[in-house]
C-alpha cells in the first residue's frame, strides 16, 4: 500500500505562526523525509464558505495568500501536490455517498463541531453545510487514500469519525477505503500555540496572531506587546514562566545557538528561566531575545514569499497542475466506490446482464 499524506487549511486569511508550528514546517519535514509516496495539500475553498457563503469574495482573494505562505515555508510543488477543494467535484459526490452512514445526533455529537458553532454563535440556527464538515472531511481524507493525516489535536474528533465512515462503508460494501491515521505534532505547545495576548489559541478571528507575512516592524511590535506575568512588575520582582506567552514561544522556537548569538550572558532556555524565576530579569529583555529568534525564522519565509508575489503567473500554474493530479487520484477512488456500490451501471455490461437474467 502507497504511503501518503493529505492535509490542508480554510483560505480565510493569511496563515500565522500557530499554523507554522502546528502543521507546516512537519509539513515540509514529511514532505522532504522520502518516507511518503504521494503528498496533496488541500486549500479548502468549499469548506470555507459554509460559514463565509455571503461573502465568497474573501475566500476567493484567500486562496491566492495561502498558498504564497505554503510556497514561501518550503512546500514545494514537485514533491506535493496543491490543489483547490471546489475544483474536485468527485469530493462534492463522496461526501453525497457518506451521508447516508453518520447520524444527525453524531455530528451534533462531534466536539470540534460543538465548539466551532459556539464560537461562530450559529446556535440553532447552523448551515446544513456546516454541520456537515466532518462527512465533508472524510470525503476529502478517502478520496486521496491517505494513510497519514497531519492535524492539531482540536481535529482529532473529525479524524476519529473519518475512521468510522471508512469502517462502515468497508463493512457494508467491503474493503474499499483506505483507514487513515493521525500526525500530530510532538508537543503540546507546537500542537496550540497561544495567541501574543495569552489566549488558548492563536486564531485570526482574535486579532492574537503573528502572521508569517508580517513585516520585521509588525513581528517587533507584536512581540513587545505579548503578555508575560502581570506580577512582574519591577526587574527585581521574582517572575513566572507558566502562562508567560513569551517563554511558551521560547520553548518552541528557542535553541541553545541563539543564546551565543543574541543573549550570550545565558547557556541555555533553562537558565534563563531560572533567572526570571528568581528576579534580576526584566521582560523587555527575553521578549527583544524572543523577537531577534522570530525574525531570523521569519526572514527567509519573507524573502521567498517576495519572489512568488511578483511570479503570481507561476503560483496559479502550480495550483493548476495540482488540482489536476488531485482531480486524477479522486476520480479514481470515486470509481472505487460507485463500483462496491454497486451504481456503476455503465461502466461495463454487467448491469445489462443482470436484467436479461432477471427475464429469462
């Protein structure tokens, strides 16, 4: 069996460094590791517009931004395949097919749909389309045959009911569908990275977000702005690191190379922790540490994004040729399915011949 990856991100804006973090540079590092035979990075245009319907024209401008921000990380177009969710219809009649095998009360169930309808304040009044995410989800993870799913742990629910569309629709009609399995990221700070104001979650929505589009001045003030211990009021004041959005970014991004670099007076993340712990350490100082650290990270995905915003006719081209090949591999499992259907009635003579049969 081909090992290979399906993953991908709702074109609502530009993509941030939680998104960084969380999927894209494990993205790039499954993508470059030869393990994985195929890899289809979805932007997922329809799925954005079950709750962006009335205003399609943000989706559509999105889609151009996210994949700038796949290309400008390194995801590169001859080893992955980018494609547009709308393009592939055979998506739109698999998820028509799963319907049939989730309940009402299931989806009702799911907790990161729970969760996103409060957020969204749907309350009783939810999109059919919305609610219908995780089957739509399940469509799109079967329909590439994926065998990894690289996801947050706030998708795990949509995953886990993916598995048990694929276990019905194998029991019903047989072996046809591939049983995916997650990636997650290794900790629980890359899998939910805080947003620079202390929230649970960097989301664009909060306006909490460092985006890897954000100019060096952007990506300064933000870091200086981000909250720390509000204790901490003098230097001398022994400080607290838990809940303290600046080391909980210093743990993800922090190695011991930047300390000779840019805080020479410490070895390493546990000094420096000891040291605010103890008092004698002023917040300006780890958080001018901790922007000297982003920027050097950010300042690359800057200069290759550049290149593709004035090579805009190669970004749409790559697009193109991935939605192909994605179109090709769904089509494919879609004839899967209609044949363990059973409803392939044209596709050879078979359904002719069970007819004369039947008239004998």
């Amino acid at each position: 069996m081909k090992k290979i990856i399906l993953t991908g991100d709702r074109p609502t804006g530009r993509l941030h460094i939680g998104h960084f973090v969380g999927s894209l540079r494990n993205r790039v590092a499954l993508q470059n590791s030869g393990d994985f035979d195929e890899v289809y990075i979805m932007i997922a245009d329809a799925q954005a517009l079950t709750d962006n319907f009335d205003n399609p024209s943000k989706v559509r401008n999105n889609v151009i931004e996210v994949a700038l921000d796949y290309l400008s990380v390194g995801i590169d177009p001859s080893k992955t395949n980018i494609f547009i969710q709308s393009e592939i219809s055979e998506l739109t009649e698999l998820t028509f097919y799963y319907m049939n095998l989730v309940t009402l009360s299931r989806l009702q169930r799911n907790p990161t749909v729970k969760n996103e309808i409060k957020l969204r304040g749907f309350e009783t009044s939810i999109p059919v389309g919305f609610l219908n995410y995780p089957i739509s989800q399940a469509a799109d993870i079967t329909a590439f045959e994926a065998t990894c799913v690289p996801v947050g742990d706030d998708q795990l629910p949509m995953i886990e009911q993916a598995r048990e569309i694929v276990k019905s629709f194998n029991n019903i009609y047989g072996e046809t569908l591939v049983m995916p399995e997650v990636y997650l990221p290794k900790t629980e700070n890359e899998r939910r990275l805080p947003g620079i104001d202390g929230k649970a979650k960097m989301s664009k929505s909060l306006g909490n977000t460092i985006y890897l589009a954000d100019t060096p001045e952007e990506v300064k003030r933000k870091v200086m702005s981000m909250y720390t211990d509000p204790n901490h009021i003098r230097v001398d004041d022994p400080g607290s690191i838990e809940g303290n959005v600046v080391f909980t970014y210093l743990d993800v991004f922090a190695k011991d190379e930047h300390f000779s670099k840019y805080l020479p007076e410490y070895k390493n993340l546990d000094e420096l922790k000891k040291k605010y712990q103890a008092g004698g350490l002023g917040d300006v100082v780890i958080k001018k540490f901790l922007n000297n650290i982003l920027q050097e990270v950010l300042e690359p995905i800057r200069e290759k994004r550049k290149y593709y915003e004035n090579h805009l006719d190669e970004v749409v081209k790559i697009l193109e040729n991935g939605t192909n090949e994605a179109r090709k591999r769904a089509s494919r499992t879609l004839e899967k399915v209609k044949s363990s259907m059973k409803i392939d009635y044209f596709k050879n003579d078979d359904f002719l011949n069970e007819a004369i049969d039947k008239y004998k």
